[in-house]
C-alpha cells in the first residue's frame, strides 16, 4: 500500500532544507527524511548519511525533508505511520515508503541499476555484504561508540569497554583479511555495501580501535575519496549548520 508522506518542510525563504526551491519541479523526485536537528553529540554518526551518499552516487534526483529530532517530530503521529519505530532514514519514492538505511540502499541500487552487479548471484554477495556490516561488524562497534558518547553518564561504560574493544577488533580482524586482495567487498567494484560498511567504520573513527587494520584503513580511505561522498558531506554540514570538523 502506498502512503503519502508528510509535505516538504520549507524554510523561511520557501525553500526545503536541502535548499530545493518550490514545488513544481518536484515531480519523480525521491524525499528522503532526514536529520534538519540533532543533538550535537551524534552529528555526523547519523544514518541518513548512508542514504545520502548513495544518492549522490547514483544521481537520482532527491530532495531532503529536514527533521527535527530534538522537538520530538519523529514521535508525531503523522511520522509514526511512516516509521513506527520513530527513526531516520525514511525514503518516500513517489509514494512508495521505505525504510532500514540497508534496505533503502539496495532499493535505489536496484532502481538506478548501478552499485550493484547485473547477475543475481553477484546482487546476492552485495545483500551478504550489506547484512554483515549491519549485524556482523556494526554490533560492537555502535556499542562502543555508545559507550564513548555517554561518558561518565555510563555507569558501567568503563567496565564494558576493554570486552568491547576485544569485540570490535575481532570482527576488524575478519574484515582485513577479507580484504587483503580485494579494492571492495564483492571484489573491484565499488558497491552500495561499500557504502554501508563505511559508514559503519567511521563511527568508531575517533576510537582508537581502527590502528593496527592497514587494510581496512585503505579501504576506508578509497571510500571516503569518493567525489560523492565529499559532496554528502558538505551538503550536510550545511543542512545542519554544524561545524565541519564535527563531521570529518
């Protein structure tokens, strides 16, 4: 069933909060909800960042709707019958909602056909690769940057850190070898699985786990090259009005 969502937020100039202007040029453009506020601490953690990205890889044609998650929007009862479970990404393709930022990717990969091999077996290694960043190697590594953001608002933080570290670099080990002889996840060509598996990495980038990981360091360095990830990143520090630094 399909569901319209909410209409775009505007600005005081009447302009949506990624600076799309007006209405009439919307027609088969996606809206991607995303963040317009965040608490400070999570800015540039946030997930709308993989969705993001993906399309600027693809150059589909999108605009953002900005929301406000420190007022509570995300608990509107208009939000909640896009998402019940009150999170972003959310991606409303010409009425069609869809959300799970892995989820989303692999929906665009498919509707652009790019980022994403043409053989039903290669498409299968990208969906592998797309569950393990999420469950295999994102598990610990979110925990640990949760530990880190709440600080001392932790109570046993500092007691389950060194496991999580442990954790962490378990599965960072894995990953290595994998990549040993390989540019990406599925071989040479960089896919929307790259982009998940990124964006998972860099929560922890200010962690001190990623040292010791030569491999995985290069890959991230290849990924985050990437002319459209540039661009994510600088629309979105403007969309949000953080400090750059905050994000890199």
């Amino acid at each position: 069933m399909r569901r319209r969502g909410p209409g775009l937020r505007r600005s005081r100039g009447g302009a949506a909060l990624d600076g799309t202007v007006g209405s009439a040029n919307t027609a088969g453009m996606l809206t991607l909800y995303g963040f317009g506020r965040v608490n400070s601490k999570v800015v540039g953690f946030t997930r709308d960042l993989r969705v993001l990205w993906a399309l600027e890889e693809l150059g589909l044609p999108y605009q953002v709707r900005g929301m406000d998650h420190p007022s509570g929007e995300l608990r509107s009862e208009e939000f909640l019958r896009l998402n019940p479970f009150a999170q972003l990404p959310v991606l409303d393709d010409d009425g069609f909602v869809l959300t799970e930022s892995a989820a989303i990717l692999l929906y665009l990969a498919e509707k652009a056909g790019r980022l994403t091999p043409t053989d039903f077996q290669g498409r299968a290694q990208v969906t592998r690769w797309c569950f393990a960043a999420l469950s295999s190697v994102e598990l610990p590594l979110a925990q640990l940057l949760m530990v880190d953001l709440l600080g001392a608002s932790d109570p046993t933080g500092a007691q389950r850190r060194p496991g999580l570290v442990k954790y962490s670099e378990r599965v960072l080990g894995a990953l290595e070898s994998w990549l040993e002889d390989r540019a990406y996840l599925v071989g040479e060509e960089f896919t929307v699985a790259d982009i998940l598996m990124a964006t998972v990495l860099r929560e922890v980038r200010h962690a001190g786990v990623l040292e010791g990981f030569p491999k995985i360091a290069a890959y991230r360095a290849r990924c985050e090259e990437r002319p459209a990830w540039v661009r994510t990143l600088d629309a979105y520090v403007k969309r949000l009005g953080a400090p750059e630094e905050s994000v890199r």
